[in-house]
C-alpha cells in the first residue's frame, strides 16, 4: 500500500481528509528508501519504532481537519502497520532480528562502536538510551542494526533530538549490509502466513477450539438431572 491509500483508511476511520495523515503514513514507509522489498518494514513497522521514533518526532496526538484529536499510536496501529499485514498482526522487533544471520563480527562491530562514541553518549544518555533500546527487548546484540545504522543515525535520529548535533564516529553500516544477511519469510509479505510471535498465540486459539469441540454436549435431559 502507499500513503495515499492508507490516507483513506485513516479518514475512513477518523474523518478529516486525506492531507492530515498522508505526511504520517508517508513518514514511516521511508524505510522504502533503503530496501526494495518489505524486508525495509524491520526499520519501521513495530511498535518499537512507533514508540521510540514516531511519536518523539510527531508527538502523542495529531489534529485532523475536524478539528479531531487522532491517537498516533491508534493511527499507526490501525490504519497502517495492520493493513500491511492483512489486519492479521503486528511482528515484534525478535520476529525480524531471528532472520537476521548470526555473526560474531558483527556484534564486535557494534560494540566497537559503542566503545568508539563512549564519550558521546556518556554526555548524552538519552541518545544512548534511544539506540540501546533494542538489546534490552529482544536481548539480542544483532537487535541493535535497527538503530545502528546510517539511516537511523542520519535521519532519524535528528529528528527526534532536534536540539542536539549528532556527532557519531567511525560509524559506516549500511541497512543493505543487514538486509543481505536477513532471510525472506512468506509473513513479511503483506501477512501470507503469521511470524513466529504469532504461531504460538495461533497454536493457543487452535488447542482451544479443538477443547471445545471434544467437550461432550449438554443435553437439555442431562441438564434437567444435574
């Protein structure tokens, strides 16, 4: 989908016309830029991106045309990220970062450059904070490519710390690099099939089902003697 259709899922839902949310939907298929396929959904289309990047930058609440005060977490939510998925799910930052391949060298390359801009981040623990944030919800080293990379770093991050220079050294990963390293999975197109996150809440509503139907049925009869 583009921004325009999207545009109209948003004034479907919550009024208003097409120019209040195009900018927004517009903003976060920018990964589009970096990678041709819908692999480029890692950079953006999570919650964690939503969180950490979106409403930072565009802040909790928008007002449309109406003169309506639209949730952006709801907006994104609703209107983009499920539409992309055929309203089945959202992926996790863990269901993209496992089919990253796993190296070693990379993750000496991240923490060089940790070690590398100490000093800047020593000064500001809000940057720091903002780029480490990935470790701590997936637990995985190879999580930190989503905010250890030129186009986070160049573009997002400007923008959501408007006030301060970022001044990154020795700091050249591309998105391609891991992109190349990230196996394609059928769920990452437009939600044909679920990922993993997804399994396991789809195998519960499954085994629940299955339950339900093995139950014997309550006669009327049976019910009377009860």
């Amino acid at each position: 989908m583009n921004s325009t259709i999207h545009s109209q899922i948003s004034v479907k839902n919550r009024g208003g016309c097409i120019d209040d949310y195009n900018f927004i939907h517009d903003f976060i298929d920018s990964s589009k830029e970096v990678e041709a396929s819908n692999k480029h959904r890692f950079l953006t289309h999570t919650m964690f991106f939503v969180k950490e990047a979106m409403i930072p930058i565009f802040g909790f609440t928008i007002e449309n045309s109406n003169k309506r005060t639209v949730n952006l977490k709801d907006l994104l939510e609703q209107d983009h990220i499920l539409p992309d998925y055929k309203g089945k799910f959202i992926p996790n930052l863990t269901d993209f970062v496992n089919e990253i391949e796993h190296s070693k060298d990379d993750d000496q390359m991240i923490k060089d450059f940790q070690s590398d801009n100490a000093c800047f981040f020593k000064e500001h623990t809000h940057i720091r904070d903002t780029m480490m944030s990935p470790l701590f919800l997936t637990g995985q080293i190879r999580s930190l490519f989503v905010t250890h990379n030129s186009w986070f770093v160049g573009f997002i991050l400007p923008k959501i710390f408007k006030d301060i220079k970022i001044e990154l050294k020795n700091f050249n990963i591309s998105p391609s690099y891991f992109f190349n390293k990230m196996e394609y999975k059928p769920w990452m197109q437009n939600g044909n099939g679920v990922p993993p996150s997804f399994e396991k809440i789809e195998r519960k509503k499954r085994t629940r089902v299955l339950e339900e139907l093995s139950r014997p049925a309550v006669t009327t009869e049976s019910a009377l003697k009860d």
